[in-house]
C-alpha cells in the first residue's frame, strides 16, 4: 500500500493468540491506520481477516483510530473506500464530495496516488 511508512501517525494490527507460540509468526487479522493533519484527519487501510469479521474487532481497530485523531484535537476525520461504503456509516461516516475534504488531508498520498478518483470519499464529526 502507497505510503504507509512514510504517512501514517499511529497504526495497529490484530494478531490471533498471545504471540507466545515457537510454532512461527503470529497470523495478522487485523489492521487499521490514521494519518493526522492539521485540518483532519484519514482514517487509512481497515481490513480484518474474513476468518475474524463479526466478531468487532473491525469496531475496535475504527474506534481506536478515532479515538488518537480526537485525543489529538482534531475535529473529523474522513476516509475513501472502493468496497466498504456500506460498513463506516454504523461509526457516523457520510458520503462526502472529494472538494469538501480539506487542503492538508487531499494532500496525502492516499487521496493524491494510492485511491482511484472513483473512491467513496467519507467524512463524520469527531
């Protein structure tokens, strides 16, 4: 995925066990990413393993990304998506036009290079 070494602020991943196993890595399930601008800010690159959907650990990765962009002061937080339109209204994300995302966030590679122009912007008060 474009940019995310060099672009998000804070990220995590959802590994299934306690990570105490000799028997080789711990499977990723998991990941959620936010990148923090000035006017707002992207929630990035939600994805949890079909195996581990239903069971809220997408809700936990979302609210724990919004949670850092709110600690951080900021006031939204917007996201684009070309195959989850339907999920992120349950945490308050309403379509928006890419024009009504502010400068700092258009600025990021997500929105510049890595999202198709015909990506579902979202936006939702934080």
């Amino acid at each position: 995925m474009t940019g995310l070494d060099d672009c998000f602020s804070a990220s995590w991943v959802a590994e299934a066990g306690d990570g105490a196993s000799d028997d080789g890595p711990t499977p990723l399930v998991g990941l959620a990413g936010v990148e923090l601008h000035s006017d707002g800010a992207l929630l990035r690159s939600v994805a949890v393993h079909p195996d581990w959907r239903g069971w809220g650990l997408g809700r936990a990765l979302v609210a724990r990304a919004l949670a850092t962009a709110r600690d951080a002061g900021l006031r939204d937080a917007y996201l684009l998506t070309t195959t989850a339109e339907g999920w992120f209204p349950r945490f308050g994300f309403t379509p928006v036009a890419r024009d009504a995302v502010p400068p700092g966030v258009r600025q990021s590679v997500e929105f510049r290079e890595a999202c198709p122009a015909s990506a579902v912007v979202m936006h939702r008060a934080l």
